[in-house]
C-alpha cells in the first residue's frame, strides 16, 4: 500500500482537529487447547497464555502510535466463548466465576482495557455447560472489572430462543443489583477497529449545499481515506507481533468526546435533532456510504462495519434523548438501518423483566427477519427513574434514564419455547 506526502499531512490534521483515532486493537487468542479436567490446571494456563500476549500487544500499540502520531484507544482481547472451554469443568458456579476472575486477572496483569468472551451460542438451545454459565453471570460480572459477557440468542438459521430471552430479564435486573454502576479461528489474529465521526462530520459541514448523491460520495471518499491508514496500523501492529492480521472494522464508534458524534453528523446532514423524523433515512445514507467506502480501501473488511448509535457513549444522542427527540421507540426504528442494535442504554431499576426480555425479542426479530446483525445492551439502574442521569466513566460515558412501560407482553414472554426461523426460499 502506497501512501502519499499529502495523505500523511491530511491524516495529522484529522488526528489534530477531528478526533480521528483507531478506536481499538484487539487481539483475538484461541484458548481450545487450554481445556481441562483440572480447573486450576487450566485457569493457570489461560492466565499465561493471555497475559504474555496482552503484554506483547501493548507494547507494540504503544510503538505504532508513537510511530505515527495516530492514538490507538483501546487495547482488547477476545478469546474463545467460555461456554466451550467450561464443557470438561464441573457445572458449579463456582467454576464458571473462577474462569471469569481468571480472564480478568490476566487482562490486568496485561494492562488490556477489555476482554470479550464470556458468554454463549444459545440460539438454538442451552447445554447443562451453557445453563450454568447463563446462572452465573451475574456472579461473575460484578466480581469482575475488564471481563465483557455476550450471548447469542437468536439466528436467521435457528430462530429466536425465547425461553433463554425470557431468562435473560432475570438475569439482566440480577445483575444491575449486584454491580457497581471463537469457533473456527487461528490460534491469534489482530483486528482493527477505525473510528471517525470527526472526520466524517467536518467533511459534511464543509459542504452544505451537494445534494444526497453528491453528499454519499464525500462520505465514501473520507471512509477510503480513513480505512487505508487504519489497515496499514493494523498490519503493522499483526506484524511487529508475528500473528495473522484479521480483518478492519470500519464502524464510525463516537466517544463521550464533545465533536465525536455519530448523532451529530446526521444532524450536520440537516436532520434538526437525531430522532426527529427524517434520521433513520439519514442513518441509511450514512452507513451505506461508509460501506462502500471502507470496502473500496479494504479487501479485509469485517465485524459489525457500518455505524453504532450507542446512547451513552455519544454526546449527540444523550442530547437527543434529554430533549425528548430520541425515544425507545424511536431507538429501535433506528436499529432497522443501523450496523448493530440498541446499544448501551439505561431504563429505569424497577423496569419489569418480562419488559427488558420484550424489548430483547423485539430486537433480535429485526436482526432475525432482516438477516442483519442486532444486539442488545440494556442497562437496568436500580435507584433510578426516567429522565435522571447514570455516569459509568470513561469510554462508556453516561446515559439519560429513558423512560419505558411497565406492561409490555408478560403472556407473549411466558410462552418461552423457540420462534421458528424466517422461510430463506420455497424452492430447494
């Protein structure tokens, strides 16, 4: 890849001016061969094995941002679902819990910010393995600061597993109470997450009058941009560790820093608030443009590329939601377009759990019947009601309490059971 004296001096002034950053390294590590009968044996080897490799990726994203001048925020892990590597162990809770302190002991030893993987492919069902890892989440995550817990609970190919929804609202309101307010992969892989709403927004504003076409073409041009420096970071980074670079996810990630909004940018496009109508068609222009963009610069492009609406995390929809322009409702419309789902938003404690596994079920079938990518990251606050505010800190910011019913479907959810996957064709 060949880049030019005015591409270096262009990305200085994004990373200068417009808040542009690699909004994260992380380092995928394949701890399969890490199984073992004896829990401590294999906590000890997992403790190694991940804080070793951590260390190493410091140490070389330390090196590559002094290098270039261009901030690499944060440092991740991502290792194998839990549930596979607890199916030898002993189906306590115990067990489970000790795993997750391991995870988090070796990402603190490492200094890594956080490390994915605790979690479960349920979307079809729960082995004893998978039940018991589901039971001690709550445990586990309170006890734990850098560990991020996942679950998968539905698929276009399987359905939605509403019994496991259904538990999930007890789980999620268990948890609150308790905290403080893969498969198929080489053994290590380095992937890239770019991050510019600066960017993308100064660009926006600097032309005022294009029309839509023209609009998605400037966007797209600055996506390339953006995404060729990313890449050449990231293969650098691969490199200097001696592992397989994986793949550049392309996302526009705001942070709580003021003029790092993705909010914001669909207001520079003209839309007067985000959540008033006429941002969801303006989200739909931004993410494709953003595709094709990334895809252009790209041969690796991967993850969740698009766009994320996150509330807490983007001080243009905190905005949003503070004035009543951006509802739960409204949230979700957005997710139908959006790259991944309604993300990190705070309800109020007392919000029933059949509500929270509504809201879940209501999410997943957008994924599920549009064949996309959608998640949930809801945050019940005990103590707190609609319209108050919950500061978490850092990266992942505060959020606006939203208001949400307190009877939504508790018949609907108390069916449980599994919703049939969506008809792919009627010819074979």
């Amino acid at each position: 890849m060949s880049i030019t004296v005015e591409e270096i001096f262009e990305t200085v002034n994004m990373t200068l001016r417009q808040h542009f950053d690699i909004r994260t390294v992380t380092l995928g590590i394949n701890l399969k061969d890490c199984m073992d009968r004896d829990l401590d044996q294999f906590c000890g080897r997992v403790f190694g094995r991940i804080s070793e490799k951590g260390k190493l990726l410091n140490a070389v994203a330390d090196a590559i941002e002094t290098k270039y001048g261009i901030p690499i925020t944060n440092r991740r892990i991502a290792v194998t679902p839990a549930s596979i590597l607890l199916e030898p162990l002993p189906r306590t809770q115990t067990a489970a819990v000790k795993v997750a302190k391991t995870l988090d002991a070796a990402a603190a030893k490492a200094d890594i910010d956080f490390i994915g993987g605790f979690g479960a492919l349920v979307h079809k069902g729960a082995t004893s393995a998978e039940e018991n890892l589901i039971r001690s989440l709550p445990a586990a995550i309170s006890q734990t600061k850098r560990v991020c817990a996942f679950f998968n609970l539905a698929s276009t190919q399987a359905g939605i597993n509403m019994t496991a929804i259904e538990q999930f609202g007890h789980i999620l309101k268990d948890l609150a109470k308790r905290s403080k307010t893969g498969i198929g992969e080489p053994d290590y892989s380095l992937n890239i997450g770019i991050s510019g709403p600066g960017v993308v927004k100064t660009v926006i504003e600097q032309n005022p009058d294009c029309d839509l076409t023209e609009l998605s073409e400037v966007i797209k041009r600055t996506v390339f941009k953006i995404t060729r420096a990313g890449e050449l970071i990231g293969r650098e980074v691969a490199e200097k560790m001696g592992i397989p670079f994986g793949i550049v996810d392309i996302s526009l990630a705001a942070t709580p820093k003021a003029g790092d909004s993705v909010a914001q940018i669909v207001e520079a496009m003209g839309v007067s608030r985000m959540g008033r109508p006429g941002s969801t068609a303006a989200l739909a222009l931004l993410i494709d443009a953003v595709k094709k963009g990334g895809s252009m610069a790209s041969g690796n492009v991967g993850g969740l590329s698009g766009t994320f609406i996150p509330v807490s995390e983007d001080a243009g929809m905190i905005r949003a939601v503070k004035e009543g322009a951006l509802s739960l409702d409204k949230l979700e419309a957005l997710t139908s377009v959006c790259s991944v789902g309604m993300d990190m938003f705070a309800v109020p404690g007392n919000t029933p759990a059949d509500v929270i596994s509504a809201i879940i079920a209501d999410e997943l079938a957008i994924g599920v019947v549009n064949n996309k990518t959608t998640s949930v990251r809801i945050i019940p606050v005990p103590g707190k009601k609609a319209g108050q505010i919950v500061h978490f800190g850092g990266l992942l910011g505060s959020a606006p309490i939203m208001p949400v019913p307190k009877l939504a479907s508790p018949k609907f959810i108390a069916r449980k059971g599994r919703m049939p996957a969506p008809v792919q064709a009627l010819r074979n």
